[in-house]
C-alpha cells in the first residue's frame, strides 16, 4: 500500500474523521488511523492502492462531502531493523517517514519491490528499458509475443508509484501495458531526509530516499521551497538535514528589506532601536505555528 498524511485545511478534525470513516464503509482498500504532527497538528495517515486511489479519496472528500485537506507527499513502508545490544536487530513497520527511527540505532533497511510485467511493442523497447533503468529496475527476463515484447522487471515499488506509469505511456506512445505484483522486501541504502524551517524540524516534510541520491536530491528540494515556503518579515532558513548533518540550505527571502540595513540614513541609536525591535519580532515568530501550504508537499513530490 501507499500511504499519505491527511490534515483539515478548511475544516475541523471532526467533520475529516466523519468523512473518512463514511468511505471506508463503501471502500475497504481505504484505511486510516489517527496521528499528530508537531506542525500540522492532528490529522490521520491513510493508507490507498496507489497514487491514483489517493487522488480519487480526495476529490470524493471534496465533491461528496465539501471537505478539503492538506495531502502530505506519498510514500511505502519500509522494514526497519533497530539495533538490539547482545539481540539479533529488531524489525520495525514505519509507514511514517516522520516516525523513522534515529539513524544510529537502524542497522539496516528494507523495502518493498514489486515484480512488474511491461508488453511494450519492439519499436519502442529500448526506450522502455531506459525508463526502467532509470527507476532501478533489475531486468529478470524477456519474451516475445506475436510481435510485443514481455519484459518482467524486479523494481522497488517507492520508484514507480508516482509518475512510472504516465512516463512508461509517454515513452511508448500509449501503447505499453504494466502489470505489477508484490514480490519481496530487500536490503536497500535508504535515508530519512529531514527538513527544518527556521532551524526547527517540520516532520510532516521528512521523506526517504536512496543515500546516493540524496546531495542532488536535497538542493533541487530547497531551491523549490525558497519560491513556495511562505514569506516573513525575516529571512527564514531552510535546511535539508541527513543523519545530523546539514547538507544543503537555502535562506527563503523576506517580505521586504531589513529597516535597519536598508541604506536609509539613520543614528546609531535610531538603528539600534530598529534592531532591537526586529529582533523581538524574530523571537516571537520562531514560537509561532509554521503555515505549510500544499505547493510544499507538491515540490517534494516533484523531486522523489
């Protein structure tokens, strides 16, 4: 299954919790259980088929029940072994990239794979199989059809349940088929990506994604939130932190330019003044609630 985080957006918890408990009645692939982020506050991680299941619950919560909620960025769930002293590691289910466990403790990961059958005509097979090494596919054989061409794929299924399928389309000009199934969980190097916003985690923007991946992955992320992160009276930080470590930054820009270092001419103790206020106004933002728009789940979607 995938799973995602659904907050109220302009609605209260209770007409959310309502709503989805009356489409899990008609709906039993649709499963959601009560959780709390220390950003968006209460709301429930929710469990679909796949990313097109997910879309489809929330344009039924919009037109059957006039409920809108904040989506958080798609993702599997991973078997986590945790370091156990004289004890063989034991397994943990995260299926909340916010809930992973601390680096140091994790002795290694798992995730799911899924074996994929693509039938894709001849013409088109070298650029299918591009597309599937490009999303770590291991090739495991082929076969030909009257024609079309069989290729079975082991793949993981975290690469392939966002966008695969519209580029698999796109790549063969609508003519190939995908057929998955579930296959296994296997050792992969995976690490929890955290993201902090004025030097204070936000963990409903954690993600997990392959460690080699993560410097590239990590700067074209901060570089999109520099234009979709709300605006403050201050510049605002962002940093994309692995395992303790900051590995890319970028400072969201201000409303408007510093009063104090505008290049208006003003005293010393006039500017001194304006700095001790601004920096009063700094302290009293960093306790409020950070405002996380949807277009921030949709840029980290856009880079997984």
């Amino acid at each position: 299954m995938v799973f995602a985080g659904f907050y109220p957006k302009d609605c209260d918890y209770k007409e959310l919790k309502s709503a989805l408990e009356k489409l899990s009645l008609n709906d039993p692939s649709f499963t959601f259980a009560e959780e709390n982020s220390d950003a968006l506050g209460a709301g429930f991680r929710c469990g679909f088929l796949g990313v097109f299941h997910l879309q489809i619950i929330c344009e039924r919560l919009q037109e059957e029940y006039g409920v809108n909620v904040l989506t958080t960025a798609p993702n599997v769930s991973y078997h986590v072994y945790v370091k156990k002293e004289n004890q063989a590691p034991e397994m943990v289910v995260v299926d909340n990239p916010g809930k992973f466990p601390y680096f140091g403790d994790v002795a290694y990961v798992e995730e799911p794979f899924v074996t994929a059958e693509i039938t894709v005509p001849e013409e088109n097979m070298s650029e299918v199989m591009q597309l599937a090494y490009e999303y770590r596919g291991t090739l495991l054989s082929t076969n030909n059809d009257e024609g079309l061409i069989v290729l079975t794929y082991s793949m993981p299924l975290a690469q392939i349940v966002f966008d695969f399928f519209n580029k698999l389309k796109a790549s063969s000009h609508g003519y190939a088929t995908l057929h998955t199934e579930f296959r296994d969980y296997e050792q992969s190097d995976v690490v929890k990506v955290e993201v902090n916003v004025n030097y204070a985690p936000v963990d409903a923007l954690s993600f997990v994604v392959y460690r080699q991946d993560a410097p590239v992955m990590t700067k074209e992320l901060v570089e999109k939130l520099k234009y979709t992160m709300p605006r403050k009276l201050y510049p605002t930080p962002v940093q994309a932190v692995v395992e303790g470590k900051s590995i890319a930054r970028v400072d969201v820009p201000p409303l408007r330019k510093n009063a104090a270092v505008s290049g208006e001419i003003h005293t010393v103790s006039k500017k001194q003044a304006l700095l001790r206020r601004q920096n009063k106004n700094k302290r009293r933002a960093a306790h409020e609630a950070i405002e996380i728009p949807q277009s921030v789940f949709n840029a980290i979607l856009e880079i997984s």
